[in-house]
C-alpha cells in the first residue's frame, strides 16, 4: 500500500490516526460548543460562554419542535423533499451536459462551455429580483405548489457547477475506453450509457453530496419564493425563532440547528461509502 | 480558456451502427456526434435559455438605469454608464470592498485546499471507522452561513472566547479577534478555512478514481511514497486539484454568507468584513440601488472570468487529463 | 487506424457553419424578444393602477395577503386577530405569511418588484418612506377623511408619524419611545442608585462612570452609534434628525456627540471598543446589560420585557438622558396597503377593525407595542399581569405625558443614515479617527444617501 512516512505499517497508522484526532478535536470545538449551548437555558446562553451548562435544559429541543403551529418535522419533511429533487435533477442533468461537454465534439462547444462557466460568475443577489418576474410570468410562484421555482432548474442544470465537476471527473476516464467502444460501433449514446455512465460513480455521488446539502441550507430563494408556513424549509424555519427586534428563542433554534445536521450527516456518511470502493480499472483493460 | 482542439484521434471510419444521421461515410459519424452533443446538452439549453439567460441580460439592462427594486420597470431611468462610473471614481466603499475580497481569497483558498488535500491523504484509506472520520470532518460544512454558527463563532473568538482561553494557556492575551477591525477578517479566514470538508471530500472522490495499478506498478519501480505522491497522485489528480481550485477561488470572492452572519449584515466592524458580494447585497437591498448593485455583479463577472481565463490558461502546463487533451 | 479528417471530410462542416449563420441571428432575435416580453409584461402588471372595486358585493369570497414580521408569539396573536375578521365577515379570508425580520424586508422588495406586493404589509420608520415615496403604499388618507379608517382614538402625534409628504402612507400598530434599560439587580448589588429620568447627559456619564468604578461592570452601553440616541440628544437641542428634505444637524454636532462618548470612554464609564461593537445591533438576546457586560443598554421601552427573559437579573427603564418630552410617540411599526392591490376597500376595513375593534385590540396586546388607540390601550393595560410589561407601560404612559411633537417620518436613505452612523462611531470608538474626521466622513455620507450630496 502506499504510504508516505518512513514507519513500520502499525507505527504509521498509529501517527495517522493521532495527526488526525488531534485536527478533528479543533475542528470540532465549534461543534461540541454548539452542543453545550443547545442545552442552556436562555439566561445562560446570553451569560455563560463556557462549553457547558450549569442548568443542563433538554426542553429546547421539545420547545423547538412543538414551537411553531407545524411541528419542526414538518420543516424537515420539505426540506428533504426538496433536496431528493434537487439531487436527482442535479445528477441526470448535469451528467448529460458534462458528457457533451466532456466527451463529444460539437459545434460552439466551446463557447457554450464558456458561457456555462459564466453562469457561475454572477452574484445571485442581482438575480433574484429577475428571477423572481420570470418565474411570476410562469405561473410558477405561489399555489398550488410553490417548489416549481426551485426545482425545475434544478432539472435543467442550471448550477453550473456540477457540471463543471463532472466534465473534470469525466476527463479522469481514460479516452481509450471510449474508442475501444466506438471502434467496436458503438454511438455516442451507447459509449454514454456502457463506458461513462458506470465509471461516473465519484462525480455522481459528489454531486449528490453537495446539492443535498445546498438544497438544505439554502437560505434565502427558499425564502423567496415559499410564503406559506407550512410549505418552509429547514433554514428559512431556523430564522423563525429568532426575531432581532421582538422574540429570541435563542436555545430552540440551537437546538433545532444541530437536529438539522443530523439528516445532511447521515446522508454524507450513508453516500460516501460509494466513493470508498475506488475504481478497479484493470477488469476493463483486461 | 475553454476546452481545447480537436482530439489527436480522429473518427474512426467504418460502417456504424445507424445512428440519427444515418448518413454513411465520413461525414456520418461525425454528424452523429455533433447532433448528440446537442441532444445531450439539451436540458442544460433548455435551462441556459429559459431560466438563466433571461435574468442575467435583465440584470444587464438594469445595471444601466437607476432601478430600485420598488419602481417597476416601465418607469425605470436609463442612466447609461453612471453606474460604472460612480463605482469606479467616487464610491470609496467599492475599492474597500475589493481589496477585503482579495485578501480574504488569497490567504483563505489556499490554505483552505492545502487543508483539505492534507485531510483527504490521511483518509484515503479503509481503516475501521474512516467514515465516520469523513463526516466529521466534513460536519462544519454542512452548516452552510446558520446563525447559529455565527452565534458560536463570535462567542469563541472575542476577548473573553475559547480561543483566547487557549492563547493564555502558553501566557498569550489575544486580541477582540472577532471584534477588532484589524482581526475580524482573519477570523472569517478561520471560519472558511475551517469549513474544508466540501473540497477535502472532492479530492477524496479523485483519489479514489486514481487507478491503483499506477502505485503497484511505481513501487514496483522501486519509487518510495514521496516519489509516488509526486509521480502518481499529483498528476493523476490534478484536474480535481484544478477543479477545486478554480471552484473555491471563485467562491472565495463570492463569498457572501459567512460575512453576512459574521458581521449581521453590516460588513463591521468598520466595514473590516466588507466583502464583494456583502457590498453588492447591502446597495442592492438595503439601500435599494438594485441598477447599482446590478452593475457592480456584472464588474465582478468580468473579473473573475479574467481570473479564471488565467486560471485555465496556467492549467495548461500542469493539469494532466487522461482523455489525451491537455489544456 | 486514426486518421486525420479527410479534406472532404472537411467541406460538410464549413458548410454547416455557413448554414448556422442565419440560425444563429435567428437565435439571437429570439434572446432578444426572450428579454423584452417578460420586461414588457411585468411592466403591465406593476403599472395596473386601479381595480379597487368600489361597490364590491359585500358577500363575494375575498382572499387577503398578509405579510409581517416576528416571532411565533406575533403570529399566534394576529392569526387570532385576523380568525375574529373572518368570524365578523365569513367571505374574507387570509393568506398569511409571517417570518423572522433577517431578510423580510429584501423578501418585501422582491415581491413588490414582481408585482406581487401583499395586500397587507407590516413596516416600519426605517422603510416607510423608501416605499411611499416610490408609489408603492396606498395614500389611507381619503379612507381616514370618510370614516373608513377611524384614528380619532389615536393619539395624534403618533398617527402622523405615518405621513410621508402629505399622504398617510400607514397606520401605526404600537407606540414605543426610548428607553434606557439597566440592571437593577447590579446596582442593589452594589448599593448603588438608580439612574432617574430628567438626569443630564454629563450627569449620566459620571453616574455610570461611578458603576464602572464600584462595580467592576461597566456602567452603560456607548450610544454613539445608536441613531435613536443620537436623535434625543439632537431634539433636545432644538435640532432635529431630518427637517424637510434636509438633515436636521450641522457636522458640528455630529463632532459634538463622538466627542462627549469619547470622554465617557476615556473615564471608563463605557466598555471597550469591541465589547461596544458587541452590544451595536439590534438583537435583544446581544444587549449588553442583558449579557453582563454593561450595566445599562439603550433600546426601545417595549423591549424590556424581552430583554428580561434573557437574564436572570432584574431590569428597570427609564427614559434616555436629557430632557424627556424630547422623546416621542414612536409607531414601532405600521401596516401599510399595496397601492395596487384590488381589494384595496377590504384590506383598509381589516386594518380599521385591527386598529379599533376591542377584542382584536385585547387579542394583539403589547406585541407590537402599545396599542394605538387608547381605549385599547387602558383596557390591555389594566389586564396585563406580567410585572415586567406592566413596569414599561407605566414608564411609556408617563414619558407619553411629558412628549413633545413628533419628529418627522425619516427621509429615504434612512437605512443607511443609520448603518454609516455605526461606522463612523465606531472608527471613533477603535481610535482609527478623531470625532472631527469621523463626523466629516459621516455628515457627507448622510448627505449622500438621502440624495443632498
């Protein structure tokens, strides 16, 4: 196996493991406080900046997801639904531009790589209000189902960055294997279905990876474009607890903050299993 | 800049299966794949056109009036390049704002990626529990801009935090870190860098698509780990490495949510945090000069796509592709 | 077996270019016309005026947008409020959207710039006339002229802090007035007195220097980026913060203010600079009196309740320093209705029924404030039982005695009157300026944003 110290195998894992340890400690600090403070009660948490509480108070988590008329499950349920949309439309559409992109030669093709680059570059700040017209003259804003805008371009690859990511991880497959198929007469969409599509595992799951947790924590389109309570997502529902000027459950939202981690963690840890079993490629060049 | 040249390889002659073309002879195949390339590319045409576009050319339009989001716009101003001008001569907040966006994406992208190749060599290994290790590392990610973690950022790097307790523990007293003009950015660098998990896992998905016939075959070369880290994994890994470099530099200039929290919005203190996209939000919304605000977006497209011309045009000489295309 | 292309296999595709050519101009006309249609229509469907249907048949099903900010408590109450319309009139319903006030406003603009403004809006000083000046808000005043809209039982200093160049672009929903905040339990602690009301600015500075002194907190918040401070301090003076279309102050008084907080920083009487920049926001949850790092804060009367829950210690309120009918009614909030809504009659009737009617008036209580009409306001006072609530009632009734008239609804540009009053204050605070350069930097700025420049 590769390894990169001149230690025995044991001693070498042993010192991987501690280097790692002692970064995860520091990385998870913030965390860990996060945790404590979920756990005070609003007087501590404007006073007590320790990692602990004195008065140990669970009921911010009963408190937060019995606060509102919806339970905070309800939150959870559209954000979820969202963010499988999200991944499924990311993953099938991003992947056939980035196979066109990657792999086929096309007409302007570079100017519409260009472009879709370009699509990255704007803040979207500039674009909401825009956005916000078009999709009005859609028809999509507002009942029946308000997630129109924020999904359907999920379906048609508007985030440009996955594409991007695919078209590099694409362009990590050998070319042989795809003149191997072509010499053998297999099209363009043959190639895609037998060579690409089974090698595209890495970029498929880290797109998976990444619009799900986009989609869970992206704050303001989703506050944009849903208006009615029980249609709120996740992060939108966070900033409910807190109002600077009026109310600030500040305990319940900390609370409601770390059960939201818990999805998008399960769900890393549930797909990254899938990057795991690298690519054994000596079964197609044999 | 974009993707090169023809291929060296050709199309193959030969009789094809029929394909939409069903054209035979040379041009056949290679107007099949020109239309495929098309057919696949439709969903993401169909996006560029229907939703992307439009937007983008009215934000556009709008960067040259006077548009405040609450006239509509029929009755919006056209003002010509005064925008542009207002921002580039008379406006010191814009100039502030860039040099905080260029210092935080100089020192933060770099080590940030140093951070997270560092992070995914050591895990780029089955060891019993190494994926629960991913997780936890790529926790801090998930968090996105929360309020919440801007709650406990402030809280652990002011005059009192957790991090000054550790600083005193070697006889150090730190400074306001959060709370000081002359710190507060810094601590939004922590705050990116500490947030590596979403490139550390990339560099792990393109570690594992390294073949691992490569390493046998270099240590049966008698090459030590160093040599292979050098001969193998960089090279093979390099157009991940170049995707997230490219990926984070770009969205270490956009960086707008961790400054957004961080500050409450102001870019404070003292406009210390004031970051690109922060100033773009705050004349756009808060103080309604969307036109404004729609011109300093498209200043900072044209500059980044600058940065990434550079950025792709150096990838040339290093980046290494296995489709025989090196750009 | 690879081949270069043949020149043959050259020629098709040059042709195809030439072929693109016209395909490519097509395309871009099609971009062209892509732009203007949706430019074209939305500009028809913010342009439509009128539509308020006068006589509208009184038993015809209405669904009313409602949009405002707050927290689940605020939304439980006026969801029972506007479910008493609905019992009064079974064919009006709502359509309410409610949300924290991070990003409400930008969530306001948004939907005003598509068209689709709610009927209904709650906002507030600080966006009043942004909004009225641009047409956006319905002129209530023909609606308060006819009876449809009845605030005779507002008090009336208050109900016209809510006309913008003549028009009355919205009705106040609760009063509140300054108020300065301290930690009662610090000071017994200490055997210190309290701060009064009437006590000059030099006075309150020694008597929190000498908290700093005794009891190793220090005594009170620096206010001088707080706008609302700023604003007693210059009517005290018989200035003003906007009179007209101008700023009501000379930059000499802009110097004057950074250098009376300079002088209380340099005797200890305010924290230092960072902990200031802590306790300059508006969250309740970060006041420093409510996190211990000062002995006093300076917010809003009505935020004392709040402000309570968050501490284990008690709180008093008083008004700010200086002379107290230099204070004024403030509307902490208002709702407004979209000018181009077409159920405009109903919406004013709901805001005239939440205004007025008694029991929408005990429903909504002191949320936003205290009630604008004062029959309201006596019944909700008497019933309430929360001693802190009832302490700041008391001081608001009692400081309401003494107000002088109200200043004048801030200019547009506001907002960012407010944000580079922080910033100057601050350089001030950092020692990164002297008082002179900062108020320089900050009387042009303010003269920049309300468009004086």
């Amino acid at each position: 196996m590769r390894g990169r110290l001149s230690l025995p195998p044991r001693g070498r894992t042993v010192v991987r493991l501690l280097i790692l340890i002692v970064i995860l400690a520091v990385v998870l600090y913030p965390l860990l406080w996060m945790l404590g403070t979920s756990v005070k009660s609003r007087e501590e948490i404007a006073t007590n900046i320790g990692l602990w509480p004195d008065v140990f108070t669970p009921g911010n988590f009963r408190d937060g997801w019995q606060n509102f008329d919806v339970s905070f499950g309800r939150f959870f349920a559209n954000s979820a639904m969202v963010a499988v949309l999200t991944v499924v439309g990311n993953a099938v559409s991003c992947l056939l531009a980035a196979y066109a992109f990657a792999r086929l030669r096309f007409r302007m093709r570079k100017i519409w790589f260009a472009i879709m680059i370009g699509t990255l570059l704007l803040p979207g700040h500039v674009l909401i209000i825009p956005q916000y017209v078009l999709f009005k003259q859609l028809g999509w804003v507002g009942e029946p189902w308000p997630y129109l805008p924020l999904l359907v371009p999920q379906f048609l690859a508007t985030e440009a960055f996955f594409v991007f990511l695919m078209v590099q991880f694409m362009r990590g497959i050998p070319y042989e294997l795809d003149e191997a198929a072509k010499i053998d007469g297999a099209s363009p969409y043959t190639v895609f279905r037998h060579v690409i599509v089974p090698l595209s595992r890495p970029a498929l799951v880290t797109t998976a990876i990444f619009s799900f947790i986009w989609a869970w924590n992206d704050f303001f389109r989703q506050l944009v474009f849903l208006s009615d309570l029980q249609d709120y997502t996740v992060p939108v529902a966070l900033t409910l607890f807190i109002d600077s000027t009026s109310e600030s459950a500040v305990g319940p939202m900390f609370a409601m903050s770390l059960l939201s981690l818990v999805p998008v963690f399960l769900f890393f840890v549930a797909f990254q299993r899938l990057l795991v079993e690298g690519i054994n490629t000596s079964g197609i060049k044999g | 800049m974009a993707v090169s040249t023809a291929p060296p390889a050709a199309v193959p002659a030969g009789p094809a299966s029929p394909g939409p073309a069903s054209r035979r002879g040379r041009g056949g195949p290679r107007r099949r794949e020109n239309i495929a390339g098309y057919v696949f590319l439709s969903p993401w045409l169909l996006g560029l056109m229907g939703i992307t576009a439009i937007p983008m050319l009215l934000s556009l339009y709008l960067s040259f009036t006077n548009y405040d989001a609450l006239t509509d716009f029929s009755a919006v101003k056209w003002v010509g390049f005064d925008n542009y001008r207002t921002m580039f001569t008379a406006d010191p907040s814009y100039w502030h704002a860039v040099r905080v966006t260029v210092m935080f994406a100089l020192i933060a992208v770099p080590l940030k990626l140093a951070t997270a190749l560092g992070v995914a060599l050591l895990l780029n290994r089955a060891f019993r529990g190494v994926g629960l290790f991913r997780g936890l590392f790529y926790l801090p990610s998930l968090l996105g801009g929360s309020v919440a973690l801007a709650i406990v950022w402030v809280n652990m790097f002011n005059r009192e935090g957790a991090f000054n307790s550790l600083l005193s523990v070697f006889g150090i007293e730190g400074a306001p870190w959060v709370n000081d003009p002359d710190w507060a950015l810094e601590t939004l660098m922590v705050l990116a860098i500490w947030q590596f998990g979403a490139p550390m896992v990339i560099f792990l998905a393109g570690l594992k698509q390294i073949p691992t016939e490569l390493y046998e075959a270099a240590s049966v070369d008698g090459a030590n780990p160093w040599r292979q880290f050098r001969a193998v994994t960089l090279p093979m890994l390099s157009p991940v490495i170049f995707f997230n470099l490219v990926l984070e530099t770009i969205n270490g200039f956009q960086g707008f949510t961790s400054a957004f929290v961080l500050s409450n919005g102001t870019g404070g203190p003292v406009d210390s945090t004031l970051m690109y996209s922060l100033n773009l939000y705050i004349k756009g919304f808060t103080e309604l000069q969307m036109g404004y605000a729609s011109a300093m977006a498209w200043v900072f497209l044209v500059a980044i796509a600058l940065i990434t011309v550079v950025l792709f045009s150096t990838g040339r000489f290093w980046v290494h592709y296995s489709d025989g295309e090196d750009r | 077996m690879h081949r270069a292309p043949s020149p043959r296999a050259v020629e098709p595709t040059t042709r195809h270019h030439r072929t693109a050519s016209p395909g490519s101009g097509l395309r871009r006309r099609l971009l062209a016309a892509l732009v203007v249609i949706p430019l074209a229509l939305a500009a028809a469907a913010c342009g439509d005026d009128d539509g308020g249907s006068a006589a509208a048949d009184p038993n015809k099903p209405v669904e009313l947008s409602i949009f405002w900010w707050g927290a689940e408590g605020r939304a439980k109450l006026t969801e029972d409020a506007l479910a008493l319309y609905t019992k009064k009139h079974p064919n009006v319903t709502f359509k309410k959207t409610w949300q924290a006030n991070q990003g409400y406003f930008d969530k306001l603009a948004t939907l005003t710039a598509g068209g689709d403004a709610p009927d209904i809006f709650q906002i507030d000083d600080n966006y009043l006339t942004e909004y009225a000046s641009r047409n956006v808000t319905l002129d209530l005043t023909s609606y308060k002229d006819g009876g449809k809209l009845d605030l005779t039982k507002f008090p009336e200093s208050l109900w016209k802090y809510g006309v913008v160049d003549g028009k009355l672009a919205g009705v106040a929903f609760g009063e509140n007035t300054q108020g300065l905040v301290y930690n009662k339990t610090l000071l017994d602690k200490n055997n210190l007195p309290a701060p009064t009301t009437g006590m000059s600015w030099a006075d309150f500075i020694t008597w929190a220097e000498n908290v700093s002194k005794t009891a190793k907190v220090p005594g009170t918040q620096d206010p001088s980026a707080d706008y609302k401070a700023f604003w007693v301090w210059l009517r005290q003076q018989g200035k003003d913060l906007y009179k007209d279309k101008q700023l009501g102050f000379t930059e000499q008084d802009v110097t004057g203010w950074f250098e009376l907080w300079k002088g209380a920083r340099d005797r200890g009487a305010t924290p230092t600079a960072d902990v200031i920049h802590e306790g300059n926001v508006t969250d309740i949850s970060k006041q420093l009196v409510v996190t211990g790092k000062a002995g006093t804060s300076w917010v809003w009367a009505n935020q004392m309740p709040e402000l309570k829950k968050n501490t284990k210690d008690e709180l008093g309120v008083i008004a700010y320093p200086g002379d107290p009918s230099a204070q004024w009614a403030r509307a902490s909030m208002y709702f407004s209705v979209f000018r181009g809504s077409d159920k405009k009659d109903v919406a004013v009737d709901v805001i005239n029924f939440l205004s007025n009617d008694p029991e929408a008036g005990t429903v909504l209580g002191t949320d936003r404030g205290l009630p604008s009409n004062m029959d309201i306001r006596k019944a909700v006072s008497e019933s309430v039982t929360d001693p802190n609530m009832k302490q700041s009632i008391a001081v608001e009734n009692e400081l309401g005695a003494k107000f002088g008239p109200s200043p004048q609804v801030p200019l547009k540009g506001h907002s960012k009157v407010r944000s580079e009053l922080i910033k100057a204050a601050e350089e001030v605070q950092y020692s990164r300026k002297t008082p002179a350069e900062a108020a320089t930097a900050f009387y042009a700025a303010c003269k920049a944003a309300i468009g004086q420049a």
